[in-house]
C-alpha cells in the first residue's frame, strides 16, 4: 500500500518501512546537472579554446589591416605581444631541454633507454622518409610547376633576398656529425657549426711583369664557421649521455639527479604560466604574419598549385598515415590522443616553430594524453630535433616544383636523391622559423636544379 506525506514526498525510513517493491525516484533540477557538467568540460578545455580562438582572431584581425598599409616600424610594433611569446617559449627550450634528458636518460636503465632510443629514431626516420616520399609522389600527379604558372607579377614582385648559400651534401653531412659533439657547450646554446665556403687561387699561375696573373683559376674550399643557431643536437647528445654516466654513479649521482628532477619540474611549472599568454601572442604572430605578407591574393593565384600541394600532404600524412601508425602500435583512438594536443598543434602553427613548441608539448602529451613523464621527456626532445615530417615534405615538393618550373626532367637517380637527402638533412635542420629553406638549397644542388627561385618558397614558407 502506497504512503505519501502531505508534500507529495515519499517519507523517510524513519516513518516506517518501505515496500521494498516500490521505486523511488528523486526528481533533480536538469540545471543542477547539465550547468556543473558544462562550466567543468569548458575549464578543462578552456586553454584550447582561447588558443583557437586566437589562430582565428588573429588570420581576421591581420586581414583587416591589410588595407591600412602599415609601415615596417608599425607592423614591428604590432608583431610585439607575439614576438613576446616567442621569446618565453625561446628561453626555457635550453633548461627544459637538458634537465628532462639528463633526468630521463638517468632514472631508465641503459638497456631499455637503448631500446627506447633506437626504435623512436627507427620510427623518426621511417616517418620522414614516408612523408618524403608522399611529396614527391604529390608533386608528380599534382605539377605544381607545370602549365605555365603566371607568375610574372610575382617575380616583378620579389624583393632582393639574401638566398642561402648551396652546400655540397657531404658537407652538410660532416657538419650534422660535427654538431652532435659540440666543442663548447655554453656556446652550443646559441651557436652552431656550419660550413661556409672561400675561393682561393690554384698556386703555379703564370705571372707578367708587370703583375698581371694570366688564367687564373679558383677552387671552391669549405672554411669552419660558426653561425648564430641554437646547437639543441649538441645539446641533446650531451645530456643524454650525462643521464647514463649519473645513473653509473649509483648513489653518488643522486644528488644531481634529484636536482636536474626539481629543475624539469620547476621549469613545466614555468611552461603552464607561459600557456595562459600563448592565446594573445599566437593571435598577434597570426595577425602580423598575414599583414606582412605582400599580394595574399597574388600569392595564392601564382602558387595555388603548389601550396594545395604542400597543405594536402601535410594533412594527409598528418590525418591518415601518422592516425593509421598510433592505431596499429596502441590499438587506441588515435583522433582523441590529437584532440588532447590540439593546444601544441595551435601553438606550432602560430610559432612557426617546433622547438618553441616543445614545452607547450610536454604539458599536453603528459596532462591532456597520460602518457609516463619518463618517456615523454625523452622522446619529444629528441623528436622536436631529429622528427621533421614537415619539413621533409615540403622541401621534396618544393624541389620538384622548382625542377618543373625550370622545365628540368627528373630521372629516377634524381627523386632517390631527393628521397634520401630530405629525409637527411631535415634531421639537422633548425627547429625554428624557415628552418626548412636552409636545407632546400642542399637538395637542390644535390639534383643539379638551380637554387635562384627559392625567392619564390620564401614568399609562401609561412603559410605553408
């Protein structure tokens, strides 16, 4: 028999007993349930959002001062809250860096720390020469170069621009060997070795009386430099193998391990302040990127071709042949492990810059994706400096474009070459913005093709 009180509520245990074949249903206000449920998913996702929202401000603001025709100084001035984020995210690469390797590389044990480093630069490497091989492969159906590209108004366009000198491949080999043991580790943290070349007179010249040097020949000779780049594989080499030789100390090295452990968290510490500002720098590296650039509507008729070429191998790779990897290894979903870096996707796309990335990475791969900090500062180190997918596809789409522009035919000899030598030199190519375009002029010579038009990959190289 069924009681109720004079409010219509079912009465408590304490007024008797209940019919245990009775349901009891407490009617709850929806708006006590969905409110708390949707203020908690915003804050969890609150970073996220400001972020894109940012990239989006930004490509709107930039687009409409386009018209005012801002001056130089003016668009410096503007550029300023971005250029301001750089700089943080710059000035904690070098102790976020060394402190997460030396602590990394110290709490493993040798072997499974050579298990582990050898399959994740197996894995860098085979996923470099893939997204190589797409670029070509892209290019070759696409022709981004092919069919008389009208780009006369662009190239009457084009400011003189300081090209990078070509570098024989060798050269550019030794120099990626030379920069894994750097001399000096303080000045490893803003320089690093490059090969630059002098033309020097062959000896044995027939000369006049009167001092005038008859069939005078020079030879190219490659002379040590140091140029002003953060040597981070130096960096890399050296902490890592500064983990292992704390970890052979035993007790003694425990000392410094715990402090390199604190310095790694103190410096994460630092990488979750920084985030909170990275939505008003990225929207003003957005914004100032798409004011600087000179005719967007030039640009894209010019090189429509090869930017869809570019962007469609980029999203390709990054969308279905990376996806399709995660999923074999972990059996999981691998759009949910993107969706919890979104925040570092957005920051690279506003950086242009995958070493100014990194701690923005860490935080998201350890806190949104639960992956174990032993292994996450490890790996993403190395990777920001070994693992340029990117790069290698651009820079074999862009050989190929400048190859069909020059109306050069490439012969299989030549796309091996291209294959090979993108994969290579991306590993020491800078993680910074146009890092890329440094190495082009190395595949480029390594083809034969004229380096002359890279003025034109200058002009998209934000963009794409």
């Amino acid at each position: 028999m069924k009681t109720s009180t004079s409010n219509g509520v079912a009465p408590s245990s304490s007024q008797g007993t209940e019919d245990p074949g009775r349901a009891v249903s407490l009617e709850v206000p929806m708006t006590t349930l969905v409110r708390p449920s949707c203020w908690g998913c915003l804050r969890r996702h609150l970073l996220v959002l400001l972020t894109v929202s940012g990239v989006l401000i930004g490509v709107t603001l930039g687009l409409a001062l386009r018209p005012l025709d801002l001056s130089p100084m003016q668009k410096t001035y503007f550029g300023f809250p971005g250029e301001m984020l750089l700089r943080m995210l710059k000035m904690i690469i070098i102790p976020l860096v060394v402190c997460s390797l030396v602590s990394g590389a110290a709490s493993l044990d040798p072997r499974a720390l050579g298990r582990l480093g050898s399959r994740a630069v197996l894995f860098f490497l085979f996923t470099t020469l893939v997204a190589s091989a797409l670029g070509v492969s892209l290019a070759f159906l696409i022709e981004p170069g092919a069919g008389g590209l009208p780009l006369g108004g662009l190239l009457a366009k084009q400011r003189p621009v300081n090209l990078p000198e070509p570098k024989e491949a060798i050269d550019s080999f030794l120099d990626l060997m030379r920069n894994l043991i750097p001399a000096n580790l303080v000045a490893a943290a803003f320089q690093s070795y490059a090969t630059l070349y002098q033309m020097v007179p062959l000896q044995g010249n027939w000369t006049l009386e009167n001092g005038t040097i008859l069939n005078t020949t020079y030879i190219k000779l490659p002379v040590a430099s140091d140029i002003e780049s953060m040597n981070i594989l130096g960096l890399v080499v050296f902490a890592i193998g500064f983990g292992v030789a704390l970890r052979q100390l035993g007790r003694e090295g425990e000392v410094l391990m715990t402090f390199f452990g604190a310095f790694n968290e103190g410096t994460m510490v630092l990488v979750a302040w920084i985030m909170w500002y990275a939505p008003v720098g990225i929207m003003f590296l957005v914004a100032s990127k798409v004011v600087e650039m000179e005719d967007l509507v030039l640009l894209v008729k010019s090189l429509g071709k090869y930017i869809t070429c570019c962007i469609l191998g980029q999203l390709i790779h990054g969308l279905v042949i990376l996806p399709l990897l995660f999923l074999f290894f972990t059996r999981r979903n691998p759009f949910k492990f993107l969706l919890g870096i979104l925040t570092a996707l957005t920051t690279a796309f506003g950086t242009s810059s995958s070493s100014a990335t990194l701690p923005t990475m860490m935080k998201c791969v350890e806190e949104n994706n639960g992956v174990d900090k032993h292994i996450s500062r490890f790996v993403l180190p190395i990777g920001a400096t070994v693992n340029m997918d990117g790069a290698a596809l651009f820079q074999s789409v862009a050989a190929v474009f400048i190859a069909q522009f020059n109306n050069i035919q490439l012969d299989a000899g030549q796309v091996f070459t291209i294959l090979v030598t993108s994969t290579a030199s991306s590993v020491g190519a800078a993680g910074i913005p146009a890092g890329g375009i440094l190495t082009l002029a190395i595949i480029l010579e390594a083809i034969g093709v004229p380096t002359h038009d890279l003025s034109l990959i200058l002009a998209v190289d934000w963009l794409v």
